[in-house]
C-alpha cells in the first residue's frame, strides 16, 4: 500500500461518512519515513477484528503492499461490514522497504526483536537473524507490541496471522497447551486453503525473538506465519496473483473458525 493509496483510501472512507482512525509514525532515521495505520471500525456493534500488517522485512513490503491493494478491491467487499472492523499497519520497516532491504536503519531483523521468555543476544549485524542489542530495542518493534497489547485489552484480538515471503510453508507448532487448539485449527486452515508444506520449527536457541513467539509466549494467543512465493523476496510480480487466489480466503476462514 503506497502512500498515495493509503491517503486515497482514508479520504475514500471518510467521504463515504465512515469515522476511520489513521496515524503516521515517524522513524527517526530519516525524515519522510512513516509506520502508516488506518482503522475502519464496525458500521455496528463490532464482534470481529481483522488486523493485517506489511513489511517487519523491510523488502517483503512490496508484497504486502500489492497484497493490501486487493484485500480492499476484493476482499474487504464480502465482510459484514455491520460486525466486523479492519485494521492496517502498513510499511512497519519503512527504511528497509525504501532501500530493498530486510533490516532497519540499525541493521536490526526486526523479527528477532521482540521479547520472549529467553531473549538470545546474537547474529552479525546486518545479517539475516540479528537480534539487536536487546528485546524491543527499536522503536518498530515497540511500536509493534503496543499495538498487539493494546488490541488485545481493547479489541478481543484472537489470533494473529504472519504473512512473509517466500518458501510457500507454514510455521504452524505450538508448545503452549493453552493454545495449542486454536494455533493447530489456524494452520490446518491456512494449509488446506493453501495446499503449502509444514515448516521446521524455529529452534528455541536462535537469537532474539520473533513477533510470533511473542505472540504465543507473551500474550498467549494463537498465532501462524505463512511464507509466500517460491523465487524470491520480495515474492516474483508474475507470482502475486496466483499466490493470492490461495491465500484470500484464509484470514476470513480463521476468524470464522476462532
């Protein structure tokens, strides 16, 4: 979701008479440089949240931003706009995105960033992995966590859905009993939707901390990533919209489901 798409979409709603909420977070790194979120509430009385973010890998963001564009176009159309409320975070590495590469201006994988019960100090610098110095060192994570804490409180968030790129595997495994249900009924789901393999688990000694495991560990909700496409990161353009056709029903079909 560009800029210009994303101001188009706040004046679209707006014009449309739909109260949306829409903040830009600056990141100091370089002037111009924005976190954009944009949240359409329930027409009614709201029972469901969609939470949908792009680009903690600053490059995948192109993707996500692709991705975005048609969840508007073709998705957002069938939900029960009566019940159901939809909140994009757009671009949460805004400078990896801009110079086409997965970490932040610190040369930090922001998905290493996020505290866990034993947060590992580890990875080279600017390398894929790097932790940071320590959990939430960065003001992208931060601003991440304070967002899923807060939807938590607030919004009955009930799961959390990661999209990445590439590989066409699912990280689907759980050691939590409390939520190891509902994270096995999410993948299950996004499988036979996506007809994508099961991933290695992540070893429990790999620096730092991933925002899935936060998730799980910290908050105690459900939670999957799916990695699209099959060349490349970002995923290859001719590969969008086949990877979408898999895809679009997935989100709907968890929040049906949980």
């Amino acid at each position: 979701m560009t800029v210009a798409n994303f101001l188009e979409k706040v004046a679209e709603f707006k014009a449309a008479g739909v109260a949306v909420q829409s903040e830009s977070y600056a990141i100091a790194a370089e002037e111009g440089l924005y976190i954009d979120s944009l949240y359409v509430p329930a027409t009614a009385e709201q029972t469901n949240l969609i939470v949908l973010t792009t680009g903690v890998h600053g490059i995948e963001g192109y993707i996500g931003s692709v991705m975005l564009d048609v969840f508007w176009k073709e998705v957002y159309p069938s939900l029960n706009a009566e019940n159901t409320g939809v909140l994009v975070v757009a671009n949460v590495n805004p400078y990896g995105m801009k110079y086409h590469r997965r970490y932040n201006e610190n040369n930090v994988d922001l998905n290493r960033n996020f505290p866990v019960k034993k947060f590992n100090v580890g990875g080279k610098k600017g390398a894929e992995g790097y932790s940071g110095p320590k959990a939430l060192s960065e003001p992208e994570t931060v601003a991440v966590a304070n967002l899923t804490k807060k939807l938590k409180k607030e919004k009955k968030l009930c799961g959390v859905i990661n999209y990445h790129a590439m590989g066409n595997i699912i990280y689907g495994s759980c050691e939590s009993r409390k939520i190891s249900k509902d994270t096995k009924t999410m993948y299950r789901i996004a499988k036979a939707e996506t007809g994508y393999k099961r991933a290695i688990s992540s070893n429990s000694t790999s620096p730092g901390g991933q925002y899935r495991e936060y998730v799980m560990y910290m908050l105690n909700l459900p939670s999957i990533t799916i990695e699209v496409g099959s060349t490349s990161a970002p995923c290859s353009y001719w590969q969008y919209e086949p990877e979408f056709q898999k895809n679009k029903l997935v989100v709907l079909k968890i929040a049906k489901a949980l």
